[in-house]
C-alpha cells in the first residue's frame, strides 16, 4: 500500500462553518427579502413575522410565527395557495445550487 504524500490534523473541526457563516447568511436574507417580496399582505401582519433566526454558524433558519402564514402558503378548501416560501426556494436553488447532496 502507498503511503500518502502528505498528512494532517483538522484542528478546528468549525473552521469552515464559521469560514462560510456571513455567506450564509447573506443567502438566508435574500430568501428572507424575496419571500417578503411575495407574500401578499392585507394588515402587513403576515409580512411583518418573517424573520431570519441563526440556529449556529452557517445554519439559518427563516420563519413566521404567524398562526395562518401555512394557510396562506398552501391554501385551503375555500381560499387559494399563495406560496411565496415555495416560489422563493425554487429561485434561490435556481441561483445557488440544491445544497447538500445526501
């Protein structure tokens, strides 16, 4: 068996986490602006709860703790869906890549 040419120790295992963290992020706010930019707002209250929250480096999460924001996003039986979560990360996959790959 060869030996490899070179060997190395990971010292800081997050370094690429941390390394990629504002890039994320930047990421997350244009989904973030991009959603707002869809969703359709009567009082603005369903605009107004979308938030980014950063779960750790290189991890964000966009939310809206809105109780109806899914009814407004898939619809129901007597109104239509409106989905601008889905429309937004169909064009963020467009413009960034399906992510990981499992």
């Amino acid at each position: 068996m060869a030996k490899p040419a070179a060997a190395y120790k990971v010292l800081d295992s997050h370094a690429p986490r941390r390394a990629t963290d504002a890039d994320i992020a930047n990421a997350a706010m244009d989904l973030w602006t991009d959603i707002g930019n869809r969703t359709p707002v009567d009082t603005g209250t369903l605009l107004r709860g979308w938030q980014v929250v950063k779960v750790k480096d290189s991890l964000y999460h966009v939310v809206n703790e809105v109780y109806y924001a899914r009814f407004v996003e898939f619809g129901t039986s007597d109104s239509r869906a409106v989905p601008a979560v889905g429309q937004a990360l169909a064009s963020a996959r467009r413009r960034y890549g399906r992510g990981r790959r499992r």
